[in-house]
C-alpha cells in the first residue's frame, strides 16, 4: 500500500451532519433560492447586494461549524494510511481541514475567503461582505465578491485534479449526488482508466452510482469511519 494512491471526492452530504444544508435534498438550498440568482456572475452582477446578503447568511452559519465523524475519518485516513491520499471537495466549508486532512482541493473555492473581481486579490474573510468595501490592494470599491465559483465559471485546480485522478488506485466519491460537472465526470474518468477500484458513500445512490464497482449507502458519519477502519485493516 505504500505506493497506493487515494482520491476522495466530496459534497455537500459530507457536511450535513454537521449542519450545513445540502443543495438538491429535499429541504435543499436550491428548493429555497434560484441558483442563477445567486450563483451565477450575471445574477452578481444584476443585484450584488442580494447576493452578497445570501453569502453574508451562509458564511455565519459556516463560521460556527464543527467537523463531524466522517471529516475526522478522513482526517484519520491521511495521517494513517501509508500512500498518498488527495481530498477533492466540491464543498467550501473547512471542515475538512478541521477533521484533520492536510491534503485537500477546494475546487469549488472557499466561503471564508473573498477576492477582488478587479485585481484577483484574495484574503481571508470571515465577516461580512458588501459593496463599501475597498480592496486592500488595488483600492477598488465594490469590486470584493465570495472567493467561490459560480455556474459557468472554471472550477480551481482542474489540472491537479486531472493528474491526480489518472494516477489513483481508489477513487472515493462521499456525499455528492453526482449532478454537477466536472466532478461528476471524475468516476467515468478513472473507470475509462480502468485500473483503479471505485466507491460510492452516500446517503442515497447518486446520478453516476451505476458506474461505481461499490456503493456504501448510509450516513456519512457511520459509514465513512467504517470504511476507513477497514480500508486500514485490509485494503481494498
Ligand atoms: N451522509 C451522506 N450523504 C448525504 C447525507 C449524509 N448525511 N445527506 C445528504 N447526502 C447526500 C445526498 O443523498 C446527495 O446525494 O449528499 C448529496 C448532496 O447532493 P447535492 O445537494 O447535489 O450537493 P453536491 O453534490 O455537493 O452539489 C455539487 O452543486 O450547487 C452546486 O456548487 C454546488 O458544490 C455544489 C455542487
């Protein structure tokens, strides 16, 4: 196993029982709100204001919440096991980093940073966002928005991601319904590669389930401890 390499790709589910709303489960966020209104660069750029408040409402949830036992498990995961292992997360919380895993890609960004639209700049940001602010590198007024990526922007480190998934000898995918691409490209990907062996955790089957060789239905905090427990003891 020495040798071996892990990509684990997350979602939303992973953090749902640590209090963060999925997108496309019943209660859902995207059951609440109109994704192109509030993740989308046209629906920024039509009503800032609005877009700001929905993000300024989900980073103060985010800000208070804790790891929960799957993050921890994945956490457990890369300390223990002897090969390389890469979290690849949709989500944009830090509760994996938090649960202790080191080796993580947020390819969808990350809710406590923002970035100036005119100049690129990123900081840390765990407050509020609105139009007064200036960005403390260029100056630029209203231009801070949520270091997120929206619908049709490129997520980040697609060409890490892509090496890292035609090297992989297992490919986890947790708590995602498999609805939004790349990601849910990234299982026909190592499958067409045909030598890494792939599983599915999740609460439910995803849209791409049929195209994993195993599928771990449950709740994350049960069923991703259990995995890594016996991941450990015996491979895969
Ligand atoms: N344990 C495991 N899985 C769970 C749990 C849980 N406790 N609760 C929900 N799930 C599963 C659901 O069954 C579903 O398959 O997590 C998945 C959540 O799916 P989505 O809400 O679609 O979230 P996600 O797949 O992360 O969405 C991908 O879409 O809107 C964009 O940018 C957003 O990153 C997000 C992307």
């Amino acid at each position: 196993m020495k040798d071996k390499r892990i990509v684990i790709l997350t979602g939303a589910g992973v953090s749902a029982e640590s209090g963060l709303g999925t997108f496309r489960d019943k209660d859902g966020l995207w059951t609440k709100y109109d994704l192109n209104d509030v993740a989308t660069p046209e629906g920024f750029a039509r009503n800032p204001e609005f877009v700001h408040n929905f993000y300024n409402q989900r980073r103060q949830n985010l800000v208070d919440a804790t790891p929960n036992a799957a993050h921890h498990a994945l956490g457990r995961l890369e300390s223990e096991f002897p090969g390389d292992v890469l979290v690849v997360t949709q989500n944009i919380d830090r509760l994996h980093e938090m649960g202790g895993s080191k080796n993580v890609l947020h390819m969808h960004g990350e809710m406590l940073k923002s970035r100036c639209d005119f100049c690129q700049h990123v900081i840390h940001w765990e407050g509020d966002l609105n139009l007064a602010m200036r960005c403390e590198q260029c100056g630029t007024a209203g231009a801070m928005r949520p270091h997120v990526v929206w619908f049709g922007e490129m997520p980040f480190y697609m060409d890490d991601i892509q090496h890292a998934l035609d090297l992989c000898d297992l490919f986890l995918s947790i708590g995602t319904s498999g609805n939004v691409y790349p990601a849910a490209g990234f299982v026909a990907q190592v499958r067409h590669r045909g030598t890494a062996h792939t599983v599915e955790l999740n609460l439910e089957p995803s849209e791409g389930s049929a195209l994993f060789h195993d599928s771990v239905l449950g709740p994350a905090t049960e069923v991703v401890p259990s995995y890594v427990d016996d991941l450990l003891a015996n491979g895969w």
